[in-house]
C-alpha cells in the first residue's frame, strides 16, 4: 500500500534525487521513495511507536531469503559455493546479522517500556 503526500524538500536534495532518477533511468518520485524507505528502516527505535517495536520484537527475515540462505550455507560447508555465491551469502548474512541487532534492539525497548517481560 502507498499514499500519496504532497513535500517541500530541499534544492539540493532535489537536484541529488534527479541526478540519481537520470543515471538509472527511474522517476525522481521513485528515487525519494526508496530513500525513504531506506531511512525508515534505519529509523532510531526509541523513536517508534509501541506498535511497531512489537512488530520488530517477532520479525523475521522472509521465508525465500531464509531459504536461500540455508541452501548457500549448505554449499559453502560443502566447498561447492561459487563466487557469485559467495557475494551473495556475504549479503544475506549481512541482513540477517542487522534483523537480529534490530530485533534485539526492540526488544530491550520493549522490556524497558512494560510491553514485554524481561528475559530471565
């Protein structure tokens, strides 16, 4: 789902977003989507709603990137990874390493805003 909102940004992050939309043959509306997605995926946690550091507490990578990663972890103990495969084990294991910082973040949130009960 999208919405569509109506913002004032800065000449220069305008001018950054074109440059970008033009090198790589895309919309300038859809250069600033995805920086913003990018950020918000960044986004401090105690910033968050208590909805959404919940969310993040039970977050999980998806099923066919987990998939994925299992089946190139199979290979590399195997020694059969190419090195395609290998690039792409490094990055999978990068985003899982992030989810679990990320998840355990929310969670000492959570613990410390009373929506969780400690780990004992």
């Amino acid at each position: 789902m999208t919405t569509t909102i109506k913002l004032k940004i800065p000449d220069n992050v305008e001018r950054d977003a074109r440059a970008v939309a033009e090198r790589t043959g895309s919309r300038i509306e859809d250069v600033l989507s995805e920086w913003l997605d990018r950020y918000a995926a960044e986004l401090p946690l105690d910033l968050m709603p208590d909805e959404r550091i919940l969310e993040l507490c039970d977050a999980q990578m998806p099923q066919d990137a987990q998939d994925e990663l299992s089946d190139l972890l199979a290979q590399n103990r195997e020694n059969s990874l190419s090195a395609e495969g290998h690039i792409r084990l490094d990055e999978l294991m990068q985003v899982y390493r992030r989810g679990l910082v990320r998840k355990a973040e929310a969670l000492k949130i959570a613990v410390q805003r009373g929506l969780r009960p400690p780990l004992s």
